[in-house]
C-alpha cells in the first residue's frame, strides 16, 4: 500500500495496521496492570456486543442460550 496525502502512513505488505504515534506513545507510559485492564474492558465490550447482535438475531433465546452462544462463538468462531 502506498502513502496516502492525508495521514502518510503506509502499510508494509506483512503489516496490518499504523499505530498513531501519540497513541504510542501512551500506550509506553502504561503500567502492565493498566494494559491488563485495557485488554479486560476490550473483552468485555465485545462479548457484549456479540450478545447484543445474538439476541438481535434471535430474539426468543433465553439470557442463558444467548450467553452458551458467546462462549461458543469465543471459543470455535461462528461457523
């Protein structure tokens, strides 16, 4: 991928994504245990979200169901 005119950034062919370098630079200020709990919230926010798009496809699961769905999902994927 080619530098872009607005950000400059550009993606080597083994590279998947541009970390900001202010955003890099805050990340280096945090402790381990302040990551740690970066990476729990980002877990929980996303089985959240997972059970929100699984209730919104089936919206007659019990709370259980929907929940054996996201450890299902997290585990084997959605196939």
């Amino acid at each position: 991928m080619q530098p872009t005119a607005s950000t400059g950034f550009r993606l080597d062919d083994g590279q998947f994504e541009v970390v900001d370098q202010a955003v890099a630079d805050i990340m280096r200020q945090k402790t381990p245990a302040e990551k740690v709990a970066m990476v729990g919230a980002a877990h929980r926010t996303a089985k959240r979200l997972m059970a929100a798009g699984i209730r919104r496809t089936h919206p007659n699961w019990s709370d259980d169901k929907v929940q054996d769905e996201v450890i299902r999902r997290l585990l084997h994927g959605t196939n």
